[in-house]
C-alpha cells in the first residue's frame, strides 16, 4: 500500500506545462519592458537631435540679427533670449582641488638638506613659495 496517492503522467504533464507557462508570463514582460525602454531611448536621442537642431538655427537666427545692427539690449528688451552654448558643462573640481592642498608639504629644515646639484635659492623657487602658501592656510 503506497502513502500518498498516485498520480498519472497525463496529470503530472499538465502540473508542469502550467509551472512553465507562469514562468514564461515574466519573460514575456520582461521583454516588452526591455523593448518598451529601447523605444523611449530612441525617441530621447531624436529629440536631442531635433534640439540640436533648433538651438543652431536659434544661434543662427540671433548672429544675423546682430549682424544686421540689432543690440543685445534691444532684443532681449523686446523679449527675445540669448541662444545657450551647445555642448558647454558644468566644470567639475579636479581631484586635487578638492584635496585643499595644492602641493605635499616640505619637511621642516629641508632646505638645508639639500645635495650639491641644488644650487639656487630657495626663496625663488615656485615650489618654495607655494608652500609658504598653503602652510600658512592651514
């Protein structure tokens, strides 16, 4: 006598073709998902593009008016703006700007360690007077 009762291949079949039909409803929207994204990538690039497009002509447009005796001031008196640089960030700090040291600090009494190849004044140098600089800005 068996414990559990049994089941047959046709019932066993259908259990796992439902498993793998629900298994396969996440790839199917995974992959409207991914498609859905590439398209509104691509309409992101064309209007960038249709806005390149447009600033130029804007950039166009406004050098012409200058060129033909119109001031900046009239014509942003009349409502009309400047065309924005294309292309143009943000600058960001340097990582060695953002150190706030410009240069290694020297060890006290260094000057006076120096071998014979070091023949010219201290005071002179850029280095010398950079780091005057930034010990004094400690």
């Amino acid at each position: 006598m068996s414990v559990s009762p049994a089941v047959d291949k046709d019932t066993a079949l259908a259990r796992a073709r439902a498993a793998i039909e629900n298994r396969t409803k996440y790839i199917e929207s995974l992959f409207d998902a991914a498609q859905a994204s590439a398209d509104a990538r691509e309409k992101v690039a064309e209007a960038t593009r249709a806005a390149e497009r447009a600033n130029a002509e804007h950039a166009a447009a406004y050098k012409e008016a200058i060129d033909a005796g119109w001031t900046v001031a009239e014509l942003t008196g009349s409502g009309l703006t400047a065309p924005t640089p294309v292309g143009k960030k943000p600058s960001k700090p340097s990582a060695r700007r953002s150190s706030g040291r410009a240069t290694a600090r020297r060890r006290v009494g260094a000057e006076n360690t120096a071998g014979p190849d070091r023949q010219h004044d201290d005071a002179t140098s850029p280095t010398a007077s950079m780091t005057t600089e930034t010990v004094s800005n400690s």
